[in-house]
C-alpha cells in the first residue's frame, strides 16, 4: 500500500510523509521538530522510523525543522547539490548527518524508487519528487511551482495521486497589502501556482487518470481552503472528472491521508 499524507502545508510550514512497505520518507521539514514528530506519532510512525528526508528546496518553511530534528534522527538527507550546500552554511546540521545530493537517475531506496524533477522556483535548487512502490504505483508531491512545465507533467501525467500547489487567488493577491515588488514575485513564473493555473492543471492530470489530488502550500494571507477547492472542483467537473478524488491539506494539522 502506498500512502500519501501531508503533515501540514501551507506558506507557513510545509511537511509530507511518503509510506510504503516498511519504507517511511520525508518530504520537507518546514514545520518545528515538535510539530513533526507528534504528526507522526498521530498517523502511527515515529521519527526513528524515518529512512530519509528530502527537500524540495531551501526556504524556510521546508527546512527550518532539520538542525533540532536531525539531532533525534539517524538518516541521510537528500536535495539538489545547490540546496546542501545551502543548509550546510546556514544550519546547525549535525556532523553525523549524509547530505547526499540528487542524481538524474532513479534512486532506490527499500520499497520506493525515487525521481526529482526540476520546479520553477527562486530557489537555488528546486524540485519535486515522484515516488514508485514495489508494486509500481506512483505518486508525487509538486509545489513551489512559478508555472507547470512539459517537464513537470511528464512527471506527474503517470501518477495515480498527487499533492499539488495552489497556492493564492488572483484577487486576494492584488488586494493584499503585500509589497508590489513580493506580489510580483509571487506571480511570477518563478513564483507559485495560482488557484486558477492548479486548477487547469489539475484537469489535465485527471484526464489522464489521475485519481487524487491534496491541494497544498496555500498562502495563509492569499488564499483560503474554500476558494482553492472550488476552483479546481469546478474545473474538474466541467471538464467531465467530478469524480476525482479532491481535497485540501490542512496547514497545521495533519490530513487525511490517501492510501491505495
């Protein structure tokens, strides 16, 4: 069984567990050590059972957790080459931590394979990950994303359940009292994706058999639960794919995981 759960997700703190078979990965660490180790305790895991921890990329609400949190677990961490160089200069890692940097391969780990792609982002290093069981189910996690490339959907198109970025509303953004220069950024193509731009992309995914999506990283001051659902819920079911399984990861709790 493969399993896919959010531990929270939202501009403020992102963390995703990755199950399968006795394997147990982390994607991020962008909630605080005590927050990620009592969601996984909630779900029934523990972080000594962690055999990984992959990072998108190095802001932080995606690492901030990694200098306490690797103090308490004995397991390599893996991200763009940029990334660790990044986290090893401005973190507290300790001495006994594996920064192992990604490779353009497959990396197997126990009972997962795993494959990064290469995310639009102003990062030093960003990507997202694809994840394959043993009994070849896929699944993937796609955030920090300014827009969807061919390259991104390559990825994604196989997946049967995927935790995808929508991260603001058009009009809650130009209202805001953001900056205009921080507006710009967020809506640039290397900024994040939209409700609107998810939603599109959520329909294409679906009418190549996607059959979950978590919609996750929403702006805790751009967006809300309810708009991001209704924009991809409406597009999904216009474009004749109501069906599809579609939900909201929480931001400071852990949501419901989709296991198939």
């Amino acid at each position: 069984m493969a399993e896919l759960c959010p531990l929270g997700s939202g501009s403020s703190g992102n963390s995703t567990l990755i199950r399968s078979g006795g394997t147990s990965i982390l994607v991020d660490a962008g909630l605080s050590c005590k927050a990620i180790c009592s969601a996984l305790e909630q779900v029934g895991s523990h972080y000594e059972e962690l055999d990984a921890i992959f990072l998108t990329h190095e802001h932080s609400d995606h690492i901030k957790a990694l200098p306490v949190l690797l103090k308490k677990v004995n397991c390599p961490v893996y991200a763009t080459a940029p990334v660790l160089d990044y986290i090893s200069r401005s973190l507290k890692i300790p001495a006994h931590t594996a920064l192992v940097p990604l490779e353009d391969k497959p990396l197997a780990l126990h009972d997962l394979e795993v494959r990064s792609f290469a995310t639009p982002h102003d990062s030093v290093g960003s990507v997202g990950y694809q994840f394959r069981t043993q009994d070849d189910k896929l699944l993937a996690v796609a955030t920090d994303l300014g827009h969807m490339t061919d390259e991104i959907m390559s990825f994604l198109l196989p997946c049967k359940a995927i935790l995808l970025e929508s991260n603001y509303d058009d009009g809650m953004l130009m209202c805001s009292s953001y900056p205009y220069i921080l507006k710009r950024r967020i809506a640039s193509s290397m900024g994040h994706l939209s409700n609107i731009d998810c939603a599109a992309s959520a329909v294409t995914l679906a009418q190549n058999g996607v059959e979950h999506f978590i919609l996750g990283h929403l702006s805790q001051n751009n967006n809300l639960p309810e708009l991001a659902f209704t924009a991809t819920k409406n597009a999904l079911e216009l474009a004749g794919c109501g069906a599809v399984d579609l939900r909201v990861a929480k931001r400071s709790q852990v949501s419901e995981p989709i296991q198939f």
